[in-house]
C-alpha cells in the first residue's frame, strides 16, 4: 500500500468495502509540512484528517498560551473525527509533529457519511475512546515521571509514527510538547546520548540503542503502544 492511498490510513483500511465507498469519492490527499497548525482550540472543524504517514500533536492550551501535548495522531488515527457525531469545534490544537501525508475529507461529507454508516460512525466512537486513554496515561506520566523517562517514552512514540529510527525534532518543539525548558531538554538529551542510546545535533535525533532507549523510558511508552 503505497502512502499516497487513504487505505494507507489503518482506520479507513479497517471499514467494510462498502463503507469506506461512502467516503472516498470526498477524499484529497495533501502534504502538510512540520509545525504546520490543522485546527486551533475553539476553531470550528471545516476537515477530517486521516493520515497516512508523519504524526500530529493535540495540545491543550491554557489561558496564559502555554500548551502542553495530551495525544499523538498517526496512520493509525483521526484527526476531527468527532465532526462526524455533530461536535463542531476543537478543544485542542492539533499540530504537525512530523510531516505529513493525509486524506482529508469536508467535515460536512463525513458527518452524512456517519449519518449512512453505522461502522464509520463506530469508528469515531472506538478512536475518541483511545485518545481519552492516550490523554489519562500522558497525564498522569507528566505528573508521576522524571522528564528523561518522559523524553524516552516520547522519542520512542515519535519514531514509530516516522517508522525510522531519525527524528527531525528542535529542542523549542520538544519542550513544548513536554511542557518543560529549553535547557531541561538540552541537558536530558545530552544525558541519554552519553549513555549511547542517541545522538543528537543540529535537531536531528538518531536512536543508536533502542533497547537501551526502552529502558530508560517509563512503563508508559508499552502501556500506549498496545494496540
């Protein structure tokens, strides 16, 4: 399945034939560049995404602009599938982490297509279920565990979603994402790459040591990639 095709998305590949016929006449598949933003809190849904490769990143955003990541979307997920149940605006802001390749769909074609369709309506409520589960774990980690383990449990998300083992990430999108200092993420990954697990210059990141990365991280990186 080549990225250019929306079954390239697990989430449309999943749909019975018939039903995935509702949507792809509606389809556009774009590219969509890192730091990218797709929907900002409170923006009304105009599109659906399903990506087929990369990953975004949905954040919440405080009063004060600060913003923190709650979830990750990769070919494995939606992006503003909760259009399709008659939810109008984002509560979060989604961001592309990592390049994107995607099919998008009008937000209005998607709700009359789970309006028609009990699986795709299905699909919205299973996928709403796991970035509920995604945003708890993500929580509590912040709360519970120290930012090394947190970068770990994050580098190692991000390289499954880019399925490579290079990761273009800057230390400035890094510490927003884990909602700490420039100079936290500077000093941990310095860390980590004197312990051999990675390299790091020039805000490319290469894991040299995976195995010594998973234990590093925390019990959370697991508890999120069960499928």
């Amino acid at each position: 399945m080549t990225s250019s095709s929306p079954l390239s998305n697990k989430l449309l590949a999943s749909l019975p034939r018939a039903q995935f016929d509702l949507l792809s006449p509606h389809f556009q598949v774009v590219d969509i560049e890192q730091g990218d933003t797709l929907l900002e809190t409170g923006e009304e849904f105009d599109q659906v995404y399903f990506p087929h490769s990369g990953m975004v990143s949905l954040l919440i955003v405080m009063g004060d602009g600060n913003a923190i990541e709650t979830a990750t979307v990769g070919r494995e997920g939606v992006v503003g599938a909760m259009a399709g149940l008659g939810i109008h605006k984002s509560l979060v802001r989604a961001v592309v982490q990592l390049p994107l390749t995607v099919s998008r769909i009008p937000a209005a074609k998607f709700r009359k297509a789970c309006n028609d369709s009990g699986a795709t309506r299905d699909l919205c409520i299973r996928y709403n279920e796991v970035l509920l589960l995604q945003a708890r774990v993500t929580a509590a980690c912040n709360v519970l565990h120290p930012v090394e383990a947190r970068f770990c449990r994050w580098l190692l998300q991000s390289a499954d979603r880019a399925e490579s083992q290079t990761v273009a990430l800057t230390q400035q999108f890094l510490s927003e994402m884990l909602g700490v200092r420039r100079t936290s993420v500077s000093d941990v990954a310095s860390g980590i790459q004197e312990r051999g697990a990675i390299t790091y210059s020039r805000g490319v990141i290469n894991i040299v040591d995976r195995v010594a990365l998973e234990g590093l991280s925390c019990e959370c990186y697991q508890m999120l990639s069960r499928p």
